[in-house]
C-alpha cells in the first residue's frame, strides 16, 4: 500500500473528491488497451481468490519507495530467453497488477462517505472562526472607547492615597527598628558586667521584635547583627563556663547555668563543661611541668613549647621532680575540687527546685536534670581518668634509681595522698597510678637493694665487731625509720593519711577539709621537718659522755635497775623467779653468766643496726605501697641471708672441725646456707664469663664477704677472737629477735598469695640464727684447752696394773687445770663483752663434750688394761666429774655417759659386746676395735675376737 501511495504522490494526484469525475488513480497514469481491459474484465469476481493473487506478490515490492521494479524484473530473467515463459510471468504480473488496482479501488469506495463528512465539518469550522475575527474585532473596538472613556487623574488619586497609608505605617515600624538598633550598645554593656542572662534574655526579645519586621529588607541585616551577637554572647559564656574548672565560684557559676537555661542548651552546656574540665587538665599538667622545664633549662634553646607533654616530662631535673609533682597534683586538685563543687551546687540546686513545688517551666526542664546528674556521675571517672592518664607520664618519664630513700618516700607519699583523693572523689582504686607508681619502685627498689646489699657487704668487711654503745632500754621503735609504726596502727593508712587526723574517710573527707582554702599536697614539706628534727633525738645512742661511760655505768650496782637487782631473769625461758635470788646463787650463777651484775644491754654492732633500719625504711615502703609488699619482703629476707651468711662465713666455717662428727650444724641449717649461696652469693670462683652475665642480668648475687683484717681470731689470750664472736653472733640473734617481734606486721602487708613465702623465711631461716652458735662457738672450745697434751699425758699412764689405785692421774689435773684458765679467760673476756648465758653455756658443754672425748680416744689408745685399770679409769673420771662440777652449773654434764658407757664395756661377755657394737655407733670404729682388742685373752678368746671385728667392719656408721 505504501507503494501504492507514494505512486500517487509522484503523479501529483488529488483528494478523491477532486478526482471523483476521474476512473481511478490507476487508471488515470495509463489507459488500458483493449486486451488489458478484456483481461481485467475476465479477472475473477472471487474475493478469496484475489486476496490469493495479492498475497502472491514478493515481499519485494512492498520493501520501500524506492524499489526499481523494472530494474529488479530485469535482473530476474535468464541468460536464454523463452518467449512463452516471458509472455506466462508478464500475464501474472498483469493479474497482479490488476488485483491491487481493483483492490485499491475498492477501498477508495469504501472511505468516500467518511471523506465528505469530514470536509463539511472543516468547511463549517472556517465560518465559525470568521464569525470569531469579527467578534474580536467589536472587543477591541469597545475596550478602546472604553479607555477613552475613564480620567487618569481619578486613577492617580486613588494611587497615592494607599501609599500614604502604607508610609504611615512604615514610620512606626522604623521607629520600632531604631530602638532596635540601639539594644547593641546596652547589650556590650551587659557582656562587660557579666550579666549573661539578662543579656541573652535582651537579645532574644530583640529577635522576637525583629522577627516581626522580617518583611522589610533592611530588618534581615539587624536580624542577623542579632544573631551574631547572640553568637558572640555564648563564645564569651563558653569562655566563662571554661574558668569555673580551676577557680568555682558559686555566684558565677550560677549566673553561668541560667545564662544556658535560657538559651535552652542545658545539655549542651554539660557536655562544653566536660569537655572544658579535660582541657584544663591538659593546660594546667602542661603549663606546670613547662614552667620547671625552662627553669631548670637554663637558656637553652630546645622549644619545649612544642614538645609533646610526654616528651617534656622526661626533661624533669632530679632536683625539681618533687616540687614539679607536688605542684602538679596541687593544680590537680584545684580541678578536682572545683568538679566537686560543681556537683554539689547542682544537687543544692535539685533540692531548692524539689522543695519549692513549681512546676517546671518547660516539659523537658525534667529530661535536662536527669541528664546533668547522670553526666556529671559519670563524668567523675572521665575527669579522675585523665588525671591518672597525665600524672602517669609524668611517674615514669623520669629514672628515680638514683633518688634518695627519703626523696623516694616523700613521692610515694605524694602518690598515695593523690590515690585517696581519687578514692574519695569517685571510689577508684587508682589502677593507673598504681600500675606506674609500682614500675618505678620496682625498678628503684631494685636498685636500692642492689645499693644496700654492696653497702651491707662493705659494712661486713670492714666491721671489727665491737659493741655498738646503745641504751640499756634500746627499742627499734626508737629508731626514726620505724616511727611510722607508731603513727599507723594499721598497716593499710599511709603516715601521710595518719596525719591529717581530721579527715572523715570517704563522704568526701579532703574534700569537705579543704573546701575553703588549704590543699592535702601542702603537707609533705612540714612534715619533712618535723620528721628531720626527730632523728638525733630518737636515734637509739646515747650520748657523748654516756658513750664514753657507757662501760662504767654497767659496772656500777647504782645504775642498775632494781628489777635486774632483785630478780634473775633466764634468757633461756624468759622466766623471772617469784622470789629474790640470793648472792649465793648470783655468786654460783656467775660460773655460767659471766654478767649478772651488768645491765643487759642488747648486743648489736654498727651493722646489725644498719640492718635494722634498712628494715624500717623496707617496711616503710611497702606500708605506703603495698602492691611492691613481696619484692620487699624478699629484699628483706635477703638483707637477712647474707648478714647470717656472712657472720657464719667469718667464724662458724672450718672444714677441720666440722668434720668431728658431732652434729654440730643441723641439718635445717646447713640447707639454709646451701641455698643462700646458691641464690644470693657470688662466689667468685670465675666459673666462665655465663656466670657473671647471669649475676649482672639478675642483680641479685653479691660476693662472698671477707673478714676485716683488724680482727684477729688466733690470738688464745682472747680466747680466739670470743668477744668478736659473742659480739657477731649475739647481734645477729639480736636481729632475728626482731624479725620476730615484726613478723605480724609483715604478715599483714604481705598479699594472701605470698604468705608462704614469708612463713618459710621465718621458719626456715630467722628460727636457725639461735643455731649458728654451735658451730661458731665449737670452734673457741676446740682451740681453748690443750687436747693433744691431754692424749699424750694419757698414753704415758700404764694401765694393766695389779692393784687398786686410790690417787688419781695427773692427766687429770692437768685437764682441770685447763678449765679453770677458760674460766678465767671467759671472766676476762666478759669485762669487755657481756657473754649470756646461752652462750657461756654452749662453750661449756663444747669444752665438756671435747674432754670427754679425748678422754674416750685416750682410753681407746690402751694397748693393755687390767680390771685394776679401769677401775683407775673411773676413779679418774669421777674425780674430773667432781672438780667440774664446781666450775659449772651445767646439769647433767655433757657427754658423761658417753665416758662411763666405754669405761663398762670392758667387762661386757662376748654376746654382750656384739650387741653392745650394734647398737653404739657413736664410738669410732677404733674406739671398738680397741676394746675387743684390749679385752683378748681375759674373758673373750681369739676367735670371739675375730667374730666381733668382723661386725664393726660390717657396719656402716655415719660420722657424727
């Protein structure tokens, strides 16, 4: 069909009622010829068959408009041409031809009604839009003799009279917007005056005034100078809510908070407060720790002004760090206690609003109270949070190993007064603080024992164990270092919290003391003083004079107390007599405590007292800081260790008489110093550099002490160096005597966790001191008398008498002689050093034991002996029993049955004297042999003999 049209189109047809008198556009581009007309007129009338022929035309045709259907029929034919077949394809093409004509035709009829319908209506159409033109036309003509018709003049009048009405208007409005403008000057006025809130309450009526003016162009400028002063009025209240966090005044603060209720930024105005009270935190550490920096800087050109704050505490001086901290946690408390004001001025404020009854005047003014007490409570821990935080770098930003022990204590103090202060300002346990403030006294602990032990190790070499004069009523807690134990009575209050006694704990105690003026950092310089001035007095020595006399005081009845007079008090029990002691049992007492008639000062030396205050200012620290508690006590027990050692070193350890085999070391004891020397004493045996680069890692192994060359223990005149001996040893039960009185101190300082510990130091070490008197003293008694001559004398008496003797030997003699010169020289000795009675009785029994044991090895060295014989050797015995008892009061004398056993087993029978081997293995092997050997031939034969000897050879005894 397009085809078709565009056909029409070319050959400029008409509309079909132009062509109506015309045949048909077909027919009108050419006229058929005779036997095209023939043909159309035998076209079959079939519509179905039509359709077929038109349906039989290729697509081609209807492709577009400018498809050249001569030119594609032409390309169509073949090579060869046939006539019929062309004459046959042009006859289809004519019936096709002839069926879209027809067709075409057909639908031209069909449209011809519509057609014609449709051109009446735009013919009627073009009359009524002339009929339109000519009204138009009238309109216009009839609007202009209307225009014509009405005066200018009229209009005019009518104009100006509404202007003047809408100027008298804007004049008010003008005059209003005048006094707004001068509002300006008495709000700057109001702001110098500090007046915040009639100034906001001005300014905001000013905006409401404004707001109705807002029609006018120049109002928007005003409006917005309004704006911008209101701005400017919260910067400066911002800046006057930032000055209450150092300095709260309540006037202020007031004027401040109602400021903010009318602005209606309650809330905002507590979280620029919190965030202004961190801000002053940061300031004031900053300004504070910057202002000893540069001072102590010099003219040094670092910036510290650029430094961050933790750099800059690591430019603190040694010399400045105490009042750098002190004014720091001064400044500290300024913030701190204007927070505590603040809450409470807000829960005063709470309580007036709750009496008075009014409702609120905003529905939310309620959200706005629970949301500042609710920001201020938690804001408690924020604010004590950041403290911690910037006090911390400040703890550790400095090495305070080389600080004096005082200097020390006074930080500790400092620190500890700063954790009550959190305690009381929000309940915290100080984490932060506590965690920093114990790596430093760990780290200066360390040190200071490292410190101590050299100092102690030196104290040692070059003590010539001489009494330390002290007064006869000596008490540690007359010692400066322990009179905190006094000031405390529970180990958990520092001296710094015992001293400010007018503090309520908890409910804000510091808080409410120094609410007006004062401040708790204030306090460490007086009691400084007062602590430096109570040395001398409280120190533990007597003076000059007294120093000098302090041995003719003792000596004189006149200076001893009456109760020393009249009772006997046994340092053994500790038991004193209902009734007097007579002078007869003073004067029989005296064989054993060589100073009845002296006062009994303690004994002690220069060391021993140094260890005692090394222990005060230990226990010192760990009462301020308990979270060190362990590591001191193991210092302590260190400092212990190597005294014990080293007065053991000096003079208990000889290899020759340790080996005599009488259990002189216990077993408790010789573990005890095993284990010192294997963890504390380096003994410089060059064992390869491992082992020094492990002692330098641990710090822990100090060298083995030496003896003092000025003190001579050879000398047999001084009994061989006894005084130094009772000088150390005493002392050194002295010290542990005070490690028991303050065991429960330390006990209650120690965690839950390491009491163990401290129980085993106690039971393992401080109960051995007593103990280290036999070996010490085994040595005076083992030099004091002349055994070798005693067993020479012995082997020259011919035993295998016939007859009973009643005189004894001289050997006897000889041996009573020797204990009368050690009875004289202990008397001797005893006006130099009081000798205790524990002491003269462990050298008698030492002395005692060595006798008779030389007197069992003198009567084994027997190659014959008679039954005359050992009836000589008792009457010898029980004569030096006799005259012995009478130089001591040692009851039962030591060792006797060990004596008179051996004396009786010679007249033992053979099965007797097996059993008697079996079950007495504290005689040598040839103490027994001996007596088989000796009894040979009187009432054992040889083949007993054999039998016995081969049991001794079969046991195994121990060396005791």
């Amino acid at each position: 069909m397009q085809k078709i049209k565009s056909l029409m189109a070319r050959q400029g047809l008409k509309s079909p009622q132009e062509n109506m008198p015309d045949l048909s556009p077909v027919e009108s581009m050419r006229i058929p010829s005779q036997e095209e007309m023939r043909e159309l007129r035998e076209q079959p009338l079939d519509q179905a068959a039509e359709q077929e022929i038109i349906n039989s035309i290729e697509e081609v045709y209807f492709s577009s408009d400018s498809f050249d259907m001569v030119q594609y029929e032409l390309e169509k034919l073949p090579p060869e041409l046939s006539l019929l077949e062309l004459e046959q394809h042009r006859d289809k093409l004519k019936r096709q031809q002839a069926a879209v004509s027809k067709k075409v035709a057909d639908l031209i009829l069909e449209k011809q009604p519509a057609y014609v319908k449709e051109l009446e209506r735009v013919t009627s159409l073009q009359t009524n839009l002339q009929l339109a033109a000519v009204i138009c036309t009238n309109a216009r003509r009839q609007l202009g003799g209307a225009k014509e018709g009405f005066t200018e003049a009229c209009l005019g009048l009518l104009a100006n009279q509404r202007r003047r009405q809408l100027l008298t208007g804007l004049l008010s409005s003008l005059r209003t917007i005048k006094t707004l403008q001068r509002t300006d000057v008495r709000l700057s006025e109001m702001l110098e005056e500090e007046d915040y809130p009639g100034a906001i309450q001005l300014c905001l009526e000013c905006q409401r005034a404004a707001s109705t003016f807002k029609h006018y162009s120049c109002i928007s400028e005003l409006n917005s100078k309004l704006q911008d002063t209101l701005e400017q009025i919260e910067e400066q209240l911002d800046v006057a809510l930032s000055k209450t966090c150092k300095h709260f005044d309540v006037l202020h603060y007031t004027k401040v908070q109602r400021a903010y209720a009318l602005l209606g930024k309650t809330q905002m105005a507590m979280d620029q407060l919190h965030m202004h009270f961190t801000q002053a935190i940061h300031n004031t550490v900053f300004q504070v720790v910057l202002g000893y920096v540069e001072l102590c800087a010099g003219n040094a050109d670092t910036k510290f002004q650029k430094m961050q704050y933790k750099d800059l505490c690591t430019h603190i001086t040694l010399d400045s760090y105490i009042p750098c901290l002190t004014d720091l946690c001064k400044a500290l408390w300024e913030v701190m206690l204007s927070y505590h004001c603040t809450m409470e001025w807000h829960e005063e404020h709470d309580k007036q609003e709750g009496t008075s009854g009014d409702l609120p005047e905003e529905p939310d003014e309620g959200v706005d109270r629970s949301y500042v007490k609710k920001k201020l409570e938690h804001g408690l821990t924020r604010i004590w949070q950041d403290v911690q935080l910037k006090v911390k770098p400040f703890i550790l930003g400095t090495d305070m190993s080389s600080f004096k022990y005082d200097d020390f204590i006074v930080v500790l103090d400092i620190i500890s007064r700063l954790m009550q202060v959190g305690e009381q300002f929000c309940d915290s346990k100080s984490e932060v603080l506590q965690e920093s403030i114990k790596r430093q006294s760990v780290n200066y602990f360390k040190h200071y024992h490292r410190a101590r032990l050299e100092e102690l190790r030196m104290f040692l070499e070059n003590e010539t164990w001489e009494l330390c004069p002290v007064k006869s009523n000596f008490n540690i807690s007359q010692l400066h270092e322990f009179k905190f134990l006094s000031q405390c009575r529970s180990p958990s209050v520092s001296p710094s919290k015992q001293s400010s006694s007018g503090v309520v704990p908890g409910g804000g105690g510091l808080f409410q003391l120094y609410l007006q003026e004062g401040n708790p950092f204030e306090m460490h310089l007086e009691q400084k003083e007062e602590e430096s001035e109570d040395v001398l007095a409280s120190n533990g020595y007597e003076s000059d004079e007294l120093e000098k006399n302090v041995y003719q005081e003792y000596d004189s009845d006149s200076d001893v107390p009456d109760e020393l007079k009249q009772d006997y008090v046994d340092e053994k029990t500790g038991d004193v007599p209902l009734k007097s002691v007579s002078r007869e049992t003073i004067r029989s007492r005296k064989r054993s405590d060589y100073n009845l008639n002296k006062a009994k000062v303690p004994i002690l030396t220069n060391t021993t007292l140094n260890v005692i205050r090394l222990l005060g200012r230990y226990m010192q620290m760990m009462n301020i800081l308990k979270p060190i508690a362990f590591d001191v006590i193991h210092c302590v027990s260190q400092l212990f260790d190597y005294y014990l050692y080293a007065v053991y070193t000096f003079f208990g350890r000889n290899h020759t008489y340790e080996a005599s085999g009488l259990g002189l070391i216990s077993s408790r004891l010789r573990s005890t110093l095993n284990r010192i020397q294997e963890s504390l004493i380096d003994m410089e045996s060059a064992e390869g550099a491992a082992v020094i680069s492990a002692s330098e890692e641990r710090k822990e192994k100090v060298p083995s002490p030496h003896l003092s060359q000025h003190v001579d223990l050879s000398l047999s005149s001084g009994l061989f160096g006894l005084a130094q001996r009772v000088v150390a040893t005493e002392s050194l039960v002295f010290l542990a005597e005070q490690f028991e009185a303050l065991q429960s101190h330390l006990d209650s300082m120690m965690p839950p966790a390491k009491k163990p510990f401290l129980q085993q130091f106690y039971s393992q070490t401080v109960s051995t001191a007593s103990e280290l008197r036999k070996p010490i003293y085994w040595i005076v008694a083992a030099k004091a008398l002349d055994y070798e001559q005693m067993l020479l004398l012995m082997a020259g008496v011919k035993w295998d008498i016939r007859e009973i003797m009643s005189q004894h030997n001289i050997y006897v003699d000889v041996l009573l002689k020797e204990f009368e010169q050690f009875h004289q020289r202990l008397t001797d000795v005893s006006r130099h050093v009081r000798i205790p009675l524990a002491v003269s009785n462990v050298l008698w029994e030492h002395c005692i034991r060595l006798a008779n044991r030389t007197l069992v090895e003198g009567y084994a060295n027997v190659k014959k002996c008679s039954n005359e014989g050992r009836a000589l050797m008792q009457l010898d015995f029980q004569q030096f029993l006799m005259k012995l008892e009478k130089l001591t009061d040692l009851r039962p004398v030591p060792d006797k049955d060990f004596v008179e056993t051996y004396i009786k087993a010679y007249y033992l029978t053979e099965s007797d004297m097996e059993q008697f081997i079996k079950n007495h293995r504290e005689y040598s092997m040839k103490q027994l042999a001996n007596l088989v050997n000796v009894c040979l031939g009187s009432h054992i034969n040889k083949k007993a003999r054999q039998k016995l000897l081969a049991a001794i050879d079969d046991i195994d005894r121990p060396k005791r």
